[in-house]
C-alpha cells in the first residue's frame, strides 16, 4: 500500500513539473526589466465546436493569451484616456448588445466628425487575418494602433495616451501583472486588448445548437426553410461559410455600378480589387444593423431585397459567386421572411450579455 502511495506521489510530482515547465514555455518574457509571470489561458468554445471543425484559435507568437492580458485589454477597451479630450473609448462605437458594432450609419468621434464607413463588430476575430472593410491592418494588434491617433474616431497621440496610463494608479501594477514591465508603451496597450477581442467568442446560438448540436428542435419551421435557402437556392455560404459564417475574403457582392469607397483598391492599389470589401461574419448579425460597409441597409429584409433582386450586374470585379444572383433569385415573400427569420438564429443572447466582456468599471 505504501509503495503504491509512493508511486502515485511520484506520478503526481512528475506531472506537476511537466505541466509547469510546458507553462514556462508557451510565454515569452515580454521585458528584461521584469518577470513575465502572467498565467496562461486558453478560451473555451462549446463542445460542437471541436478543434477539428474550426482549428485551434490562433495567436501571435509574441502574444499567447492569458488572463492578466485578457483582464488588462478589457478596462483598455472600455477606457477614455484613450481619447483626446479622455471622453471616448473603443465602447464608444463597439456597443455589446450591438455586437460590439454601432446602431449608427456612421460612428461620430470625439470631434462630432463623423467617418463613412460603418463600424464593424468584434466578434470571433480571433480566427481573422486582415482587418477593417479594406483589410489594411495585418493583426487586431496592428488594428488597434488606428482608432487612438485617428483624428475621426479618438483623434489622441500614443505618447499623450502612455503618459496618462502610466500616471494613472491603477494601470502601472496591471501592466505589470500581465507583461512583466511597469513601463507602459503602445505596443503593451494594443497587446492587451488584442488578447481582449481574442477572447470574445460568440458559439452559442439557435443555430449551433441545430447544426453542429443536432437539436433538431433549435429550428421552427420557417427558419429550417431559411436554412436551407441559405445554404441551397440562396447560396449565402459561399461567402458566409463555416463556423465563422465568415470566409473571411475580399468580395465585391454587386452592391454598386460605381463606386465611392474603393475598399480593397485603397490598399493594393489594383484597380481589379476595388469595391471588394470584407465578407464580414454573420454571427448576431440581427443585433449588428444597419449593413455593409457603409451602412446603407438598416434592416436585414432589405439586405435579402438586395441579393434576391438588387445584384449589380454591371458592378466591376463582381465575385464570380454572385453570378447565381444576376438577374434575381426570385424568392417568394414567404421565402425572404424565412430567410431573414434563419439570419436571426444566428443571434447568442449570452454573448450580448456575457458579463465577462462589459465595461469592468
Ligand atoms: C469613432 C468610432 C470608433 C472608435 C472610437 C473605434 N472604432 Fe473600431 N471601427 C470603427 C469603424 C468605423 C470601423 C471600420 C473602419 C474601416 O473599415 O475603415 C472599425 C473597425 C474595427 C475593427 C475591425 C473589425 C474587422 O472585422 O475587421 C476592430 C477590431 C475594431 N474596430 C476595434 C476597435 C478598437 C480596439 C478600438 C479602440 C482602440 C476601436 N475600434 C475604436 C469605429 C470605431
Ligand atoms: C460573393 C460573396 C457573397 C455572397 C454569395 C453573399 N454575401 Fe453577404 N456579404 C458579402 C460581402 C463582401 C459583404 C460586405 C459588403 C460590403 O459591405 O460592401 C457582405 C455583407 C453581408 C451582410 C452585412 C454584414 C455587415 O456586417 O454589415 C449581410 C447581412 C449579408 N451579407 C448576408 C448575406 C446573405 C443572406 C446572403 C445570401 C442571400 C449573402 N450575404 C450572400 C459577400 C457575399
């Protein structure tokens, strides 16, 4: 019996160590001037969301999510130092119940200015490698550098918002917590809310429960029906796809014959790219209106009028997907109903309301 204890002691020490020391590796020490001990972290998504179906939630290397990250990023996301006359924050224009997008057409900025184009919400971000409408931010670390100095949105500098954080009380021991540095820079600050976003995952709605769940009851009728022209007559899932509901690609879905906002175009500068936008996730799409890029739609029955039959045939550099809409799906009233009626299956009330990403203050 004692040496079966013995044992088992054994066993127990050896996997303590490993486990410890496999911990140690996945974190990068951050700064010379101090001990990166933050714990590690992973973000749990329901069963039906198995690895194999989505993949593992991808990170930079110099960033692995941990919970003094994840907590820093959120008072950072929710706070108006970073603003230049310290009344705004990211929360400003990402509401939560709006999926962390915004009701209006267009955000106004700390200045009253407002941009033209509509803010986009955060959710399962996480798995997306380029970010705005037009893609020109490579990283939600590298996103998030833009709203601060933007002169629209909260129109501050890095160095103005350091030193503010930095002599604030209550961030120098957060910081110091999550990255080992008392010292606060820009690159920490945008760190930790990209730790932030990562963690808000949005899995759980009447959709998943039907489709990856096999709750055949998560759907009434007409929703079954809206699925099925959904990933049938209406081919919405070439584009929408996944469990992201989200390629996520640059597409242009015939919305103009010409265009005011180039998207893609702006960054590579290939005329073959302009009017291509982010194909954006559908997930709580019935909490995210108004749509598109510039918000021209304010209801979800106007966006199926537009791919049943206001597809710009002439629009150029229409994706080839959208040939199937040239000319018109000719849906019924019933069938755009029910199709609308599936968009709002996608809705997760527990996100919306997930007390672990509303302001902590
Ligand atoms: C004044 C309103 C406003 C503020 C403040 C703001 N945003 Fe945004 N956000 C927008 C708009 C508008 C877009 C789309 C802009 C574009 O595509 O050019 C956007 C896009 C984004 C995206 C891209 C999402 C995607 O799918 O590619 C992320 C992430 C984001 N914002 C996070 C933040 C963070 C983090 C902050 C705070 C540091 C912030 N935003 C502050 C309005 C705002
Ligand atoms: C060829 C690819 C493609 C297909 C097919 C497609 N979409 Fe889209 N969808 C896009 C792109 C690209 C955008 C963003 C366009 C923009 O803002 O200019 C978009 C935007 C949307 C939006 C607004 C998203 C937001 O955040 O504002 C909704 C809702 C939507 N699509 C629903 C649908 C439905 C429903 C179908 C099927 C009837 C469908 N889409 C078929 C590419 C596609």
């Amino acid at each position: 019996m004692k040496t079966i204890n013995i044992v088992i002691s054994l066993v127990l020490i050896a996997v303590f160590v490993f486990s410890c020391s496999k911990d140690k590796d996945d974190i990068t020490p951050y700064t010379s001037s101090g001990i990166a001990n933050p714990t590690p972290t992973m973000v749990t998504v329901p069963n039906w969301i198995s690895a194999s179906i989505i993949g593992n939630m991808p990170h930079p290397q110099d960033n692995p999510l941990t919970i003094e990250g994840i907590a820093l990023g959120r008072e950072l996301f929710y706070e108006n130092k970073l603003s230049g006359d310290n009344t705004m924050s990211c929360a400003s224009c990402h509401f939560q119940e709006f999926n962390f997008s915004d009701s209006a057409q267009f955000s106004t900025g700390i200045t009253g200015n407002t941009g033209d184009r509509q803010a986009m919400a955060i959710t399962n971000l996480a798995w997306d490698d380029l970010f705005f409408w037009d893609g020109r931010a490579v990283s939600l670390e590298d996103q998030a550098l833009g709203p601060v100095v933007n002169p629209i949105e909260l129109n501050d500098t890095w160095l103005n918002v350091m030193s503010e954080l930095q002599t604030d009380a209550k961030y120098p021991p957060l910081f110091q917590k999550a990255f080992g540095t008392q010292t606060i820079d820009s690159l920490l600050v945008v760190k930790a809310i990209a730790q932030f976003e990562r963690s808000m995952v949005s899995f759980n709605s009447d959709y998943d429960k039907y489709f990856y769940g096999g709750i055949t009851t998560a759907l009434n009728a007409s929703e079954t029906n809206g699925f099925n022209l959904f990933f049938g007559a209406a081919e919405c899932i070439h584009c929408h796809s996944g469990p992201l509901l989200s390629d996520p690609s640059f597409r242009n879905n015939g919305l103009d014959a010409t265009f005011t906002d180039l998207g893609l175009g702006v960054v590579t500068g290939l005329a073959t790219d302009n009017g291509k936008f982010k194909a954006t996730s559908l997930r709580n799409i019935a909490e995210s209106a108004p749509y598109m890029h510039d918000g021209r739609f304010v209801t979800l029955e106007e966006v199926v009028d537009h791919y049943n039959s206001g597809v710009v045939a002439s629009s150029p550099n229409l994706d080839s997907e959208m040939n199937h809409f040239v000319g018109g799906l000719n849906l019924t009233t019933t069938e755009k109903a029910d199709l609308v009626a599936f968009l709002h299956t996608f809705s997760d009330a527990g996100y919306l309301s997930n007390p672990d990403f509303s302001d902590p203050n």
